[in-house]
C-alpha cells in the first residue's frame, strides 16, 4: 500500500487496527479490477482509505453507505463515544464532516464515493453488482442482520463479503457480528481467510 497513504489511515479517527486494514486492502486489490467496491459503515473514513487505495489501484471506486449519526454503540454513555464529532448546534453525532475532511487530504475524493443513508433503504434501491461488500455498520444483532441481508444479495458471482469485529469468543467483544458471519457460512458463502477480527469470505460460483 502507499506510504503516504498508509500514514493517512494511521491518523484518521476510527477503531481499524493496521493488520485488519492491510488485509482489507489487500480484499480490496483483488476484487476492485472486476467491479464497484462498496463498505456498509463509514464513520470517519478510516477504512475508506484502505479500500479507497484499492479501488484507485484497480481503477475502480469505493461507494461508502453511512447516516453518518452513529450507530448506538457510538451514542453518549456508551465506550466508543467520541465527543468531539458532536456538532454543536444539534447536539448529535456526525461524522460526516469528519470524514469529508479525512478523504480530502488523503487526496481519494476522486475514487471515494460516499452515499448518504440508511443502508437498507439505499440497498433496496441498488442495481449494481458489487466485486466486493464489506460490512462495518451498527454492531446489534437486527442491525448486522440486516445489512447483510439487505446487501449481500448485490455481491457478484466469486465476489468476496468482508465482516468486522468478528469474535468467537464473547469476552473479546459483542457476538453480533460472529453470529451474521456464521449465518454467511451456513448460507453458502465459503471462508477465505481472518486477520485479527476480520473474516473475508467468496461467493459461489453461478
């Protein structure tokens, strides 16, 4: 990955650990000369410039699907709750200008593409087959379900399903996401590797 790019995501606001968003990169390269890449959960931009280095390497685009008004985990007297992305005047978390301005100086605006929405209602609406769909949202059960219900659907024939905070073991984080990701295998999807709490999987041939 590039340096000077690398260095963005290391100082972008977000929860990704180096090895995960290497290894999203890497997802990311390999599927983005077949097709549109596209994240369920934005935040600030921290795992768009993964993906969005991707994208730009394979001459392709990163379409990233947030509110951008957080996910509960991220709400007041919660742990993730950051309150510097509070605007002032609502008094309610956005991200959005925060993710804007770490887009922009990682110099991706060309290739970054953000969607503002909820996911399900932008997916209900989607018609273009994705090379690769990762899935970062909201990290309630209804919620994770959701959006892979909502999205999957849309990845194209071998194209790959990445899912975030995946953890076997409940004292290492919310079981969720384990949950959606083990819904994925039994519905056929077939594991293709795991960093830290990252599970990368490939659809089936048609």
């Amino acid at each position: 990955m590039d340096s000077e790019l690398l260095t963005h995501a290391r100082n972008a606001i977000g929860f990704m650990p180096e090895a995960e968003g290497l290894a999203l990169y890497e997802a990311g390269s390999a599927s983005a000369g077949r097709g549109p890449l596209l994240e369920v959960g934005t935040y600030c931009g921290k795992s768009a410039i993964y993906l969005g280095a991707a994208a730009r390497r394979g001459n392709s685009v990163l379409y990233t699907v947030d509110h951008h008004h957080g996910s509960l985990e991220n709400q007041v007297g919660w742990e993730h709750h950051d309150q510097r992305l509070v605007d002032p005047e609502t008094g309610h978390l956005d991200t959005l200008p925060w993710f804007r301005r770490t887009i922009a100086s990682a110099g991706l605006e060309d290739c970054v593409v953000a969607v503002i929405g909820s996911s399900t209602t932008v997916a209900a609406h989607w018609q273009t087959p994705l090379a690769l769909l990762f899935i970062d949202g909201g990290h309630a059960y209804e919620v994770a379900q959701s959006d892979y219900e909502s999205w999957s659907p849309k990845v194209m024939a071998e194209g790959l399903l990445l899912f975030h905070d995946v953890f076997e073991n409940p004292e290492d984080g919310g079981q969720a996401p384990f949950m959606v990701y083990k819904q994925a295998v039994e519905d056929g999807w077939r594991p293709v590797s795991e960093t830290g709490s990252l599970r990368v999987l490939r659809k089936a041939a048609n």
